[in-house]
C-alpha cells in the first residue's frame, strides 16, 4: 500500500539507526565530547539537555543560581527582604520591565570568564550551553511567564559589521526554542552608538541610553509578552531604554534574561 513502510524497508530504517548510533560511538571514543567552557572530558549529558558543560565548571557557574534574588533586578537579597518590592541596587531605578532572570553574579570569576569567552569568535556553542544552564534553572518560571516573543537588545549596524556573532541573539535563539516562540530581529533598532556605561553617573547612564532604541515593526510587539535578552545587565539602564521602547509600542509586559547581573553600579 503506498506509504507504508515495507518490512525491507523497516529493516533498512533500524540497520541504519544502528550504523548511526555505532557510528556516533565510535566517534565519540575517539574524540569524547568536551566541556564548552574549560575544554575537560565531558560525563554524558543529560537526555534531556543540550547543555555541554562539565560538573565541576556547572558549580562553579550556579553558585548564586539557586539563592534568592530579587525579583525587580536580578541581584542576591537576604531572606528577609521583599523580593517584589526591589532591593538597594534598584529600588531607585523606575524599570519599564518586570523582572529579571540570570545564573550568576559577574562579579564571580567562572561567570565573567565564561560571558567574556561568549563574546569571543567561537563563543557560540557556549552560549548555547548557558542558555540552556539557565533554563534548567529559570525555564518553569519563563513558561509561566507566558512569553509570545523573544527580542535580542540589539547592536548599532556599525558594531554589527565587526563582529561575527553578538551574545544576545545566540541566546535569543536557544530560548526561542525552549519557549517554542519566535526570536524578533529586526524589530528593535539601535538608532545610535552609546557610551560604555561602567565609568557614568546614573544621570548619564539614563542620558546616554535615553530614546536610543526604535521598534522597527511595531505591529509585532503590540499586545504580546516579551522575553528581552542580553548578556549582562550592568545597570539595568539599557534594559529599561529597550523595555520602554516595547512598551511605548504596546507591548503588554517585558522580561528580562541575561547570563549575569553586575553588582555595584548603583
Ligand atoms: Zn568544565
Ligand atoms: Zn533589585
């Protein structure tokens, strides 16, 4: 009967599985899967993650993955503060985005190494693997976020032609398809280049992010939830920029997710 499957051709279909899996055995004794982020011998990874980083370099990532945080901005607090409220690294600052999700501290040096390493050519696949170290962590919580959309922070088009990969769209990318939700770019613009933001006031932090994002297409953020990704977020300043541009344009809610949080640029 046309597409049925023939016993032949059944046969064949589980020959080359098997060939497959011996295969991929084979290659893998040759050259056993290593660790993205310190290059050691990699135990098998769980079936249910893609996420290829060693044991050992995974507790050093998480130190701070499972300790309370607060809600508005991503940084440790002590157990008796009001997470929702926001903490003494944001209670000043009026975020346009709700809250936000990452691993570590960067101060912590395996987090700020592996951010770093994530810029450089070839950081991608370690990227990917952090991405996938936080949903082990956050994804209950970004399901039940309900998110319709995944936006990178995008570069300026002057930085984009220098650099090969920009971290936040490989992140973008590996939550898009944990959430099942498309990734958006272009949808947000960076209309101008901005000043490093580590050696300003808080004044000209928000000067210097002020109006320097533009939603290119406007009728794809209007309504929906928005998961907004970049690597690290410093002061929370260029999240907040891009957040009110979102919303400015009728998106209903933004969150944030980062690898890490900065402490101290208050
Ligand atoms: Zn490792
Ligand atoms: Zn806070």
């Amino acid at each position: 009967m046309p597409g049925q499957p023939t016993i032949l051709g059944t046969q064949l279909a589980h020959l080359s599985g098997a060939c497959k899996g011996f295969v991929t055995a084979g290659w893998d004794f040759v050259f056993p899967p290593a660790c993205v982020a310190c290059g050691g011998e990699l135990a098998a990874p769980r079936s249910d993650s893609t996420c290829q980083i060693c044991a050992e370099c995974r507790q050093k990532l998480s130190v701070h993955a499972l300790h309370p945080s607060c809600l508005r901005c991503g940084a440790p607090v002590g157990p008796y503060v009001d997470r929702q409220r926001g903490c003494q690294e944001c209670r000043r600052e009026p975020f346009a985005f709700k809250t936000v999700y990452r691993l570590g501290i960067y101060q912590e040096s395996a987090i700020k190494e592996s951010v770093l390493r994530g810029k450089y050519i070839g950081g991608q696949p370690l990227l990917t693997s952090l991405a996938e170290l936080i949903w082990e962590y956050a994804g209950h919580e970004m399901q039940a976020a309900q998110i319709d959309l995944v936006v990178p922070i995008p570069q300026h088009w002057r930085q984009r032609m220098f650099s090969r990969h920009h971290a936040p769209d490989v992140l973008a990318e590996a939550w898009g398809r944990r959430l099942q939700v498309p990734v958006g770019y272009p949808i947000l613009a960076k209309v101008r280049k901005t000043q490093k933001q580590a050696h300003l006031s808080r004044t000209e932090r928000h000067k210097n992010q002020h109006q320097v994002f533009r939603v290119t297409r406007p009728a794809m953020v209007k309504g929906k939830t928005i998961l907004l990704v970049d690597d690290v977020l410093t002061t929370g300043a260029t999240a907040h920029s891009a957040a009110k541009a979102l919303r400015g344009n009728g998106a209903k809610l933004v969150v944030v997710a980062v690898i890490a949080r900065v402490l101290g640029q208050r």
